[in-house]
C-alpha cells in the first residue's frame, strides 16, 4: 500500500528537533448516488462504486504504521459519513462530526430531476465574478461557504494548539503535536481548506483551482520552519489507493 510521500529535502526534524511536526490527510468523499430514479437526492448515499474506494481509503489509512491516525473527523453529510465509517472500523477512531465542513449548500433541488440540475450548473458557468461570490439563488453564498469552512478549520486547529502567527500570517505557531489528523469532507470544502492553509487568496471557485477526485488524498504537513511553521502540501488528489478502473470524479 502506497505511502503518503516523502522528500530527501524535508529535513525538517533534523534541523529543528525541538519543534513537533504533524499533518492532516483531507479525504475527499466516495462517490455519491446524486440521482434517484432520474430525481436529485439533497443529501446522497454512497455508490456501491463508492463504498469500494471507501474502503480501500480505510485500508490506506489503517495499515500506514509510519505515521498511524490519531483522530478522525468528518463532516455530517451521510456520504463523508459512510466514507469515514470504514475508516473508524479499521483504526479504532470515533468519528468527530463537524458540522462547519458540510458542502457548499445549494437550493434544496430534492424532486427535481437530474438532467434539469445538469442544465442549472452549466447555464451558470458564465457568471460574473460577483455573481459567483453570491452563489445560486435558494443556496449558501461562496462568502458564508468560505467564512464557515476556515472558521470551522481555524477553530479545529486552535483546539488542538496549531494557531497561525501574530506577527506573520504565512507562519503557524504549533504548541503541540497531535498527530496525524484524517478529515473526511468535500471537494469543495477540502479545496477552501487547502488553499486557507497555503495561503492563496479565496476565489468563488475554489473546487476548479483544487480539484479534488473521490475517495482522494490531500496532505499538509506543517514543518519547523522560520522559527514557528508552515504548511507543506506534500501529496494532492493522491489515489494510488484506488485502482484506475475504480476512479472516478
């Protein structure tokens, strides 16, 4: 089973032993049954497809003994629910649901048809960039998606004594190592916590600039660097759990 990457580069621990490294493993979704019987499901279950790369994502997770998971966490959508599930079976982790990593919400479409949504996302794919900061009409806004997702990881890190520098906001200040830390989400939730954490600036589209395939990997490791830390992106949509002809987006 693949490892979660290394480099010859990161010396990190040898140079500064004193301070604790750790890291996050952002795991995106299995895939979803967004239609049933032709019509939109507001908050879908896996695929059969889907419980299989959740299941090969908990196989990755479980037998990584270099660096095992120390806590598990999730959003309550019932699909990252049922990815994770495997997850907490192998490791022995309770899942901590997080209600501020749920998706970016989009008008409650339940009983309409599939095709009709289709129609929706690709008619507003030429939005103006302000249209696109405010979202669909009847969804969540891109500014409430973005303010909830990094206040909800903001909070999630300070609770856990990661909080990002006073006088330098490109550097973390880590008072302790709480290990690895394996959060199961979304692909646009995963995408606003990667680029918050790498410091880009937000954009409406933050799923196009970090796309994010299912059952798929993102890892940050935050390393001893400038006399506090930063976060390193070390693997991104890394499936080499998942066999090609069991991929999918």
């Amino acid at each position: 089973m693949a490892a979660f990457g290394s480099s010859r580069l990161d010396c990190s621990n040898r140079t500064t032993p004193s301070l604790p490294s750790m890291d996050i493993i952002f795991i995106r979704h299995g895939q979803p049954q967004w239609a049933v019987d032709g019509l939109s499901q507001h908050d879908p279950h896996l695929t059969d497809l889907g419980r299989e790369q959740a299941e090969l994502s908990a196989m990755r997770i479980s037998t990584d003994d270099k660096a095992p998971a120390a806590e598990l966490i999730a959003s309550p959508a019932l699909r990252t629910q049922q990815t994770a599930a495997p997850i907490s079976r192998e490791t022995d982790l309770n899942i901590e649901t997080i209600e501020g990593l749920l998706e970016i919400q989009m008008p409650d479409w339940r009983g309409v048809t599939e095709e009709a949504v289709i129609k929706i996302f690709r008619s507003t794919r030429n939005r103006t960039p302000d249209e696109w900061w405010d979202g669909l009409p009847g969804g969540e806004s891109f500014r409430d998606f973005h303010d909830r997702v990094t206040n909800s990881l903001d909070t999630l890190l300070a609770d856990r004594g990661i909080t990002r520098n006073v006088q330098d906001p490109r550097l973390w200040d880590v008072a302790n190592n709480p290990g690895r830390i394996v959060i199961v989400a979304h692909g646009g939730t995963n995408s606003v916590c990667l680029a918050h954490l790498m410091g880009a600036p937000p954009s409406p589209w933050e799923w196009e600039k970090f796309v994010l395939f299912h059952a798929s990997f993102a890892r940050v490791k935050f390393i001893p660097l400038a006399g506090a830390h930063v976060p390193s992106l070390r693997t991104f949509n890394d499936q080499d759990h998942i066999p090609i002809a069991l991929r999918s987006r």
